[in-house]
C-alpha cells in the first residue's frame, strides 16, 4: 500500500485493484489507488500501517483481512485487539 504523500490518501497494491475488480467490496480502496497514481509521489506502508489505516477509515477486520491477504488473527495483532476464545 502507498500513501500519496501530498494529501495521505491511502492506495492499494496492483493485487489489491485486480481484486477489486472480482470483488465489489475491494472498489474504494482501487479507486484510491487509480486516484493516487496520478500524485506521483508515494510511500510504501507496512502491512501493520496499512491495516491501522483501513481501520481509522472504518473497514471492518475482515474486510481489512482480505483486502491485504492477511488472516482475521493477523489483523488483530496488528490493531492489538485481543480475541477471546473460550
């Protein structure tokens, strides 16, 4: 994931917006990358940034999970969110 850095706008590696294209879900975060790749300039986000950023933009964990490739687990550790299983 790159950020564009003149104005923080999240994109979305190339996977991400073939996968938008087979998965509506995925089509803001390919709108944001084809948006951003006019900017030029650029940042490449950790996966942990990248899932803290799609959370303050209010992705549910899940969809934060496949959108990056990541498990559920994953994604939780990243966001220091505790599962609880009994």
């Amino acid at each position: 994931m790159s950020s564009a850095i003149s104005s923080l706008l999240s994109t979305v590696s190339v996977n991400a917006v073939n996968a938008a294209r087979t998965n509506p879900a995925n089509s803001a975060l390919a709108q944001t990358s084809q948006a951003n790749a006019a900017t030029g300039d650029t940042v490449t986000l950790s996966p942990s940034q990248q899932a803290h950023q799609l959370y303050q933009q209010g992705q549910a964990i899940s969809q934060i999970a496949v959108a990056l490739g990541l498990s559920v687990e994953t994604v939780n550790g990243y966001l220091n969110i505790s599962s609880t299983k009994s």
